[in-house]
C-alpha cells in the first residue's frame, strides 16, 4: 500500500483541549522525522469556566481542524497526495472532541483516497519514545498528564500491560486543582513549580497515599485535600497566605507528589522483571506532568539504581500532540491494521483489557 519504502502519515489529535495535526516520515533504518506539527491550545477559551466545557472544546476542535491541516501540509511543503495515511486519535477522550477529530479524519481520507486509521490516544503517548528515541520493546511506560496516571508495559506498538495508575485524581489534575485553591494560574503545573523553587520541601508533612499498599497504584486526591486543609490553617492562624508560606506549600506538595510517582516507579520495575523475567529496555515519562524537572529527576534516580535508561521525549510530544498520532498510525499502518469508515470514537478506551479496572481511575483516567 505505501508509495515507496517510506512511510509519510498525518496525524490528528481532538481529545481533550489541544486541536493539533502533524505528519511524520518512517524511513526503514532512519530516526523518525516530524516533518511538520501545528498545535493550537484552546486554554484562553475555557479560562474563565475554570475548567475544560466539553461543548466548547468539541466545536473548536471543528473550527480549527481544517486550518491546522492545511498549515501542516504548507510547512511540510506537501499534498494529500504525498501521503500515505491519516491517523486519527479515536479515544479515550472528552466524545465531543474525539468525534471532531474522526469526522474530520474520515473525510479527508474519503477525499484522498488514503487509508484511515484510529489510534489509542494512551498508545500513541507510550509509543512517542519509539519516534523520538530508538527503543526497542519491551520497555516501561509512566504517562503522567491531566488525565491519565498509568505505568504500561510496552511489549509490541498493539500490546500493553496495565501495571497499575491512579484510583482517583490524575496527577496533572492534582496540580491543577491545588493551583486553583491557592490562585495561581492555570495549568497548575508549572505555576506550582515555579513557586515550588523557592520554597522548602520539608516544611508541610503531606501523605504519600497508598506508599505501604502492595502493587503500583497511586493516589492523588489525598494531596490535594491536604494542602487544602494546610491552606486552611495558616489563614487561621496568619489571616493570609505570604509568598513564604505559599511557596513552602508548593515544594512540599509537589515533592509528595514526587515521591509519590517515584516510589511506585520502582514498584513497576520489579514488577515487570518478574512479569517479562527480565528488565525493561528503558523506562519512559510521558504526558504532560513529564516537564516536571523535580518529578524527573526523581524517577531517574530510580532508574539509575537499578540500571535502566531513562528518558522523558521533549516537552512539544510529551503533551497532546499530532506527531505522536501519526507516529503511532505508522506503527499500525506497519502491522497493516487499518480501519473502515465505521471507525467509532470511543470516550473509553482500555489500553489493556485483560487487567482488572483500576478503582475510581481518574477523573478521565478512568475511562481508559
Ligand atoms: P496533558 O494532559 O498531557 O496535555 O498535560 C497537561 C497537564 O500537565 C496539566 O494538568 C498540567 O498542569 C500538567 N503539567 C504541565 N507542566 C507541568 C509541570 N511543570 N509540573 C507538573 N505538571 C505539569
Ligand atoms: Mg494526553
């Protein structure tokens, strides 16, 4: 089916608040290109509801998605015709968007005459590595963002091993939500880190939830309540919070946080050597929380000790991207899994089905 021994795929992503499209080229022997990606972040339209709308999100995504395309293939100095398949993230997600994105797909590769194929939007976050960095299987995968929390064992581009993830707040939702009670700007992430910089990590005493239970789930709503409860306290003692105080909160959450993920980032390697009897070809950090430096430097450590390479993909395909669409409609289009026009966006999407689902789950994450 492909026009020559490359591979030149356009990717779409629609599911949460990023309308984004890319095309990325798979040259048998060479480190994947991204040859063009265009991403628009919808964050100024859903400021002031304090939250993503659904409704607003989907009819963006729409608004946006032909624009984007026809940007993509401006920069990347191409036609329709140059291509060999449209990918498309098909779940999990926010239905509006995803059903944006796949109309949308279903079009153009009506239009063209291309092969269309749906992509597991968790898959295409634990496959960037494979685009970004050459790594063979079977490696380990945190994915870390607003939605998700899942550590993945990645045996093939189409077999995942859920480990285990969070049974309640995603972590990018905990930073967020905690940003939001102490009124920093949105997305809570950074603004946290930033404040975290100058604080002392040691001074408030969050929990680390779910540290002494077997497994490698996490818990984030705990952490969030906590420094709420903190936050409570020093108003009642103090009448307001001072820059001191509000950047020694931020370390402290975040070094929980931290922790957190770092604790049970040795919990999935053990668990994965003793799955696979052996150990992973490396251990990988996607999503957005990835841009975390303390996070990162606290999973590497781990991964330091016990041998094991690790690498977090840059920033632009650690969040919801297009190229990490495409990318991953090559690896399928590779195995020939294409799909039909009766391609379905999915709000839900298990990643790994055979594994028992996680209580709770996230916010989102649940429906993964
Ligand atoms: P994603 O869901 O992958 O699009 O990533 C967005 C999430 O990542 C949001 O919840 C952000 O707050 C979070 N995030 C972004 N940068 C950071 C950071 N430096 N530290 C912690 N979380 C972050
Ligand atoms: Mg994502």
């Amino acid at each position: 089916m492909s026009k020559g021994p490359s591979i030149k795929a356009l990717g779409i992503e629609s599911s949460c608040d990023d309308t984004s499209v890319a095309i990325v080229r798979y040259k048998p022997g060479e480190t994947p290109k991204v040859l063009a990606l265009v991403v628009q972040n919808q964050s100024t339209l859903h400021e002031q509801y304090g939250g993503i709308v659904p409704e607003i999100a989907a009819r963006a995504h729409s608004d946006r998605l032909d624009s984007c395309t026809l940007e993509v293939l401006k920069k990347a100095q191409l036609t329709l015709t140059d291509l060999d398949c449209i990918a498309v993230t098909a779940g999990p997600g926010l239905i509006g968007g995803v059903i944006s994105g796949v109309s949308f797909a279903k079009g153009l590769a009506a239009g063209s005459n291309l092969p269309l194929i749906g992509v597991n939007h968790l898959a295409a976050h634990a496959l960037t590595a494979r685009m970004t960095h050459k790594v063979a299987f079977p490696y380990l995968c945190l994915l870390v963002s607003g939605g998700h929390c899942q550590f993945l064992t990645v045996k093939a581009p189409d077999k995942f091993i859920r480990l285990g993830g969070t049974i309640d707040d995603a972590p990018g939702e905990a930073f967020d939500k905690t940003a939001r009670q102490l009124g920093l700007a949105q997305p809570g992430g950074p603004s946290i880190e930033k404040m975290a910089v100058s604080g002392n990590s040691t001074k408030y005493a969050f929990p680390r939830p779910l540290k002494n239970q077997q497994g490698c789930n996490l818990s984030f709503s705990g952490l969030k309540t906590s420094l709420l409860r903190a936050k409570e306290k020093i108003i009642a003692k103090e009448g307001s919070i001072s820059s001191t105080r509000m950047a020694d909160l931020c370390a402290s959450f975040q070094r929980a946080a931290s922790e957190s993920l770092s604790l049970k980032s040795q919990v999935a390697l053990d668990t994965f050597a003793k799955q696979l009897g052996q150990k992973p070809t490396l251990f990988t950090l996607s999503g957005g929380v990835a841009a975390n430096q303390v996070i990162r430097k606290d999973v590497q450590k781990i991964c330091d000790e016990e041998n094991i390479p690790f690498y977090a993909p840059p920033l632009e395909y650690c969040t919801d991207n297009g190229a990490m669409i495409a990318w991953a409609g090559i690896e399928k289009y590779r195995l020939n899994q294409f799909d039909g026009f009766d391609l379905q966006a999915r709000s839900r999407w298990p990643l790994d089905t055979t594994s028992s689902p996680i209580l709770g789950g996230g916010k989102r994450g649940a429906k993964s």
